[in-house]
C-alpha cells in the first residue's frame, strides 16, 4: 500500500509536467517534513510512546517487539521508513543533477531508518544506495576521500544514537 501511494504520487507528478525546478522544491519541503517527523520519532522514543500516541494506540503497540521501534506521526513504522527511503532516494536522484544535500540530512535518514526497524526498508535503502553509487561511480572513484569521512559520520552518529537513546529514555 506504502510503495504503491508512493509510486502513484510519482506518476502523477511526472503527469503534470510541471518541471525540475518544481521537483527540487519538492525534495526540499520533504527533507523538512522528515526533520519534522524525526523529532516527533526522537521524542516518541524518549518518551516511550506516552506523549504523543493516543493511549489506546500506545497500548495495542506495546509489546517487547514493538517497544524500541519509532512509529512517528505515520503510526507505522514501516510507512515511515519507506517515507524515509522515499527522500532518500530523492535526494540521490537529484544528486546525479548536481543538486546537493547536506550530511546532516543523509545522517538523519540513516539514523530514523535505523530507529523504525524496518527491515524492508532497510533492504530498500541499501538497494537505492548501491544503484546510485554505480551511476555516480566516477564522482564516487574522483572524490572517495571526501567521501569516507561522510560514511564514518554516519555510521558514528546510528551508532550514537542507537547507544544512547535507549540510555536516555531510561532515565527519562
């Protein structure tokens, strides 16, 4: 249901012909709705699911599985990772157009991904990542330097929080 809302939105767009510039615009309000929606998972997390769920919700939820796995206001967390796989791979897309988006944003979806556990999205998101780096293979190869620090403050930062977020909503 998630991939085909996704791909109907894709169609539509593409339908209306309404440019790349119209696209880039796009991306970025949808980089912004995930900044939004990290915070509302972080806090959910935090809180664990007693500020922002309905009651009934947070208890038909609760159970060992569920507990550590960030929902965001899409009370889904495999929605909410194929949102995030979705901006994800926006975001590459248009990095073969020359538009680019900052680490902060790459690290955030990486560790929001990590965060809802899903693993089809998880899947989904290695796939987009690999098919991307070999259609950006020369600017891969060119400027690997510059990239494996990127890499590195990623996988640090789904570390970190992945460490410390269960830390902190204990003591919370």
């Amino acid at each position: 249901r998630s991939v085909g809302l996704y791909y109907l939105l894709y169609v539509v767009l593409r339908q209306l012909g309404l440019g790349r510039e119209v696209g880039r615009k796009a991306l970025r309000v949808l980089q912004w709705v995930s900044w939004v929606l990290c915070g509302f998972g972080l806090i959910e997390r935090l809180c664990s699911k007693t500020v922002l769920f309905d009651p009934a919700f947070a208890l038909s939820i609760y159970s060992f599985e569920n507990i550590g796995r960030v929902y965001s206001l899409l009370y889904n967390p495999n929605t909410y990772g194929l949102f995030l796989v979705f901006v994800l791979t926006l975001s590459l897309y248009y990095r073969t157009e020359g538009v680019k988006t900052s680490l902060a944003v790459y690290i955030q979806l990486a560790v929001m991904l990590w965060l809802t556990m899903s693993r089809s999205s998880m899947i989904a998101a290695v796939a987009v990542v690999v098919f991307f780096g070999l259609i950006l293979w020369k600017q891969v190869l060119r400027n690997w330097k510059r990239l494996l620090p990127r890499i590195a403050a990623i996988v640090l930062s789904v570390t970190a929080v992945s460490a410390l977020l269960p830390m902190a909503a204990e003591a919370y």
